[in-house]
C-alpha cells in the first residue's frame, strides 16, 4: 500500500522568530540617519539580537549593503 500524501509531503520547519525585511529596513535606515557612533551600534544590535541563527548570515549581509545572491539581474533601465 503506498504511503498517504502527507506521510510524503516534508513538513515546515516552525522559526522561533522572524525578522521581515522591513524590520531590517527601519533599521538600516536609522542608523544612516544618526551620526552618533554608539547609537548606530545600539540599532544593530538591537536588530540582529533578534534573529535566530538561520536569520543571522542574511540579515548581516542586506544591512552590509551585499545581496547574499550576487546580482539580481536588474539593471539600472529597468529600475528607473
């Protein structure tokens, strides 16, 4: 008898937590709006304090300014 289709479907892995990528938007952008050193470290921090260890690599990479992809195939035409 073959088996039933969700003993053959994988089952999705449930995060603890889960930073949108809004998240790491809003915190991109108050640290490029203060000058103050220890503030920026305070926004960082305060962000990837809240990733799990699955989340880290990539947050750290989009708030680096890197696409952890490379290119995305989008040039500057089709952007503006």
């Amino acid at each position: 008898m073959p088996p039933s289709l969700s003993q053959r479907r994988p089952q999705p892995r449930l995060l603890t937590s889960t930073v949108l990528l809004a998240q790491l938007v809003a915190t991109s952008a108050a640290v490029a709006a203060t000058r103050s050193r220890k503030a920026k470290v305070t926004h960082l921090a305060e962000a990837l304090s809240q990733l799990n260890a699955a989340e880290a690599p990539i947050a750290v990479a989009y708030l680096a300014g890197e696409l952890p992809q490379g290119r995305v195939g989008v040039g500057y035409r089709a952007v503006y």
